[in-house]
C-alpha cells in the first residue's frame, strides 16, 4: 500500500496580518521623525515659528518670564484670568508683590494641562500656585492626545511625560504620544516654510507679550438675548458631549493626566489646584442624571482625595450673571475681572500667605 506524504503546511501568517506591525511600523516612524527633526533643528526657521504663531509664543514668553502663579486650562480659563488683576489683588490682601501667568490655550485637553505643569516645574522661577481649570466636557473626550490642542507645548521633553502616563493604561495611546507630537513638531515648520512663500505669518497675539501675560480680552458685554442664543447653543453641543445615552462617560486615562499633572507639580514644591470653570446658566439643563456631570465631580473629588490638591468648584460663580458671559462658558472682560479678583481672594491668597 503507498503511504501518501502529507502536505507541506504553510505557516506563513495569513495575508494582511504580518508579526509584529505595530513594533515595526512604530520604529520607522521614529526613525523618520527623529531624521525630519535633526533636518531642521538649528534652522533660522525656528525662530520664526515663534512669531508664526500666537499661543505658541505664549510657551516661549512663559519660559522667559514665569509666574508666581501660574493657570491652564482650556478657553474657559484662557479667557477668564486677568493676570494684573491678579496681581494687584494679591498685594492688597497680602502687601506682597506677585506676577502670575495665564497658561491656558484654547481647546486644551488634560495631555495639554500635564505638559503645562511640567513646563511649570522645569522653569528656574517655579510658581508657587499651579491652578488647572476644568470642566465636565474635560473629562468626557480628553483622554487622547490626538485631540489636544498640544501645538503650544509641543517640545521633545514632554515626550516621554506623555509615553509613562499612559503606557500601562493603553499602548497605542504611548505612540499615538510620539506620533502626534514629534508630527506637530514638524508640521509646525512646515506651516512657517508656508508662511513664508506667502508671506503671512501671524503676528503677536495681542496682550501675549503685555502686562498681562497670556490673557485676552473678550470685550464688553452683548446684549441679553445674543448672550442668551450662544448659550443655549452651547448648552446642546456639551449636553452631546456629555450624554449618557451616546456612550459618554469620564475615562479613567483624562483622570490620569490630572492625577500625573498635580503629582508633578507637588515633587516640586509647587501647590497645586483643581478649579471647576464658571459657566452661565443655561448650561445648567445638562446638570442632571442623563449627563455625566455628577459623575465628573466624584472623578475630581477622588483626584483630590489621592493627590491632596484641593478642587474648587466654581461652575456656579458666586457674584456672576449671565450677562458676565460672552456666551455660555467663556467671560467678557467685566466678567474675568470679576471672577479673577474673586479666585485670587478665596483661593490664592491663603495659599501664599
């Protein structure tokens, strides 16, 4: 009887899923940023990208001036403090003489803030009050830094902040780390390199490089009824962003960045705070069971519970209408002067006492 040989098994991997993608499609792509940063590192470009682009001339003013005291946070907070009100506030309670920088970019999420504090405790001046403006919607999406608004920090120190941060909670979220912000790195230069054949950088933000150091203004009041439609509208885009039923929830990765961001700042002296935004009114119709909202103050509760950084909840501001509002979240300029004098009387100034 033949025997018949058996086959020749084939054990290449299946077409489409070849061993180790992720490792190797990670390694080219270090090896093709890093040769894209050497290129241009030491360029005369880089010193136009400062003056290409306003908040990114914030990072650059703050490492030249520092702050006393120091807020990030989103537009929410970018808007909100003024820091000679700040300043002037501070000396009339303690006779002391401050400065204080606002550190916050607009659309900022928690990698942001957590590059923010460690700029913070890198800068030879460290501040002696670090605050970290929040709100709920922070909490919802915030976890990635593929959203973030990261351009104003971007800078190959807070690299690896950002690769132990998250590691262990998602790998992915490691290299998505490297990519995004070593791609922002470069993209950066490229949108100078633009600039230049068109001959359109931007110029200063204004009040970026005044006496108060990264805040702007958003101008006098409107009236009732155009303050009133932006809110409402506002209202429904963060009641999508936290709803319940949509599958939004508070993520345990934005907790980290908050939670890494406040243990940072203590390792180095600096006090930290969390700091509930102010919003006006007719956001409050997203304050309920079917939104994430309560659950947002219980993540920030525990963060100051495990950190010791006290959390001031400021979303309903006392002393502020709505009318302070250009719309829903963000102050107008009467509004920031009131709220700054308010933060710096219950919250800074027995802190630096």
């Amino acid at each position: 009887m033949t025997e018949h040989a058996e086959p020749p098994v084939d054990e290449r991997p299946e077409p489409g899923e070849p061993p180790h993608t992720f490792f190797v499609a990670m390694a080219v792509m270090i090896v093709v940023l890093g040769c894209g940063e050497l290129y241009f590192r030491g360029s005369p470009l880089d010193d136009s990208i400062e003056k290409a682009r306003a908040v990114t001339m914030k990072t650059t003013a703050y490492r030249h001036v520092g702050g006393d005291i120091v807020v990030t946070g989103d537009s929410r907070t970018f808007h909100a403090v003024v820091p000679t009100v700040m300043n002037a506030t501070l000396q009339d309670l303690t006779g002391g003489r401050f400065t204080t920088f606002n550190f916050a970019s607009p659309a900022a999420t928690p990698p942001v803030f957590l590059m923010a504090a460690h700029e913070a405790t890198r800068h030879k001046h460290k501040p002696r009050v670090f605050v970290i403006g929040l709100s709920p919607v922070h909490m919802s999406f915030g976890d990635t830094i593929e959203i973030a608004n990261v351009s104003p920090l971007v800078n190959w120190s807070n690299v690896p902040l950002l690769i132990r941060t998250t590691f262990w909670s998602s790998p992915e979220e490691a290299a998505g780390s490297i990519a995004y912000a070593s791609s922002r790195l470069l993209s950066q230069r490229v949108d100078v390199i633009i600039g230049v054949r068109d001959l359109k950088l931007i110029g200063p933000a204004a009040g970026t490089f005044e006496d108060n150091w990264g805040w702007i203004s958003l101008g006098a009041r409107t009236t009732a009824a155009t303050q009133d439609a932006r809110a409402r509208g506002r209202a429904v885009g963060y009641g999508d962003l936290m709803d319940k039923s949509k599958g939004h929830k508070p993520l345990p990765l934005a907790q980290r960045y908050i939670e890494v961001a406040v243990r940072i700042l203590h390792a180095a002296g600096i006090r930290a705070v969390l700091m509930g935004t102010p919003q006006a009114r007719q956001l409050d119709v997203n304050h309920d069971a079917a939104h994430n909202y309560f659950e947002y103050l219980a993540m920030m509760k525990e963060v100051s519970r495990r950190t010791g950084a006290p959390f001031v909840d400021f979303n309903d501001f006392p002393g502020l209408e709505n009318l302070d509002f250009t719309d829903g979240d963000h102050l107008n300029e009467g509004g920031a002067i009131k709220f700054t004098g308010m933060l710096a009387t219950t919250v800074i100034a027995p802190l630096v006492r």
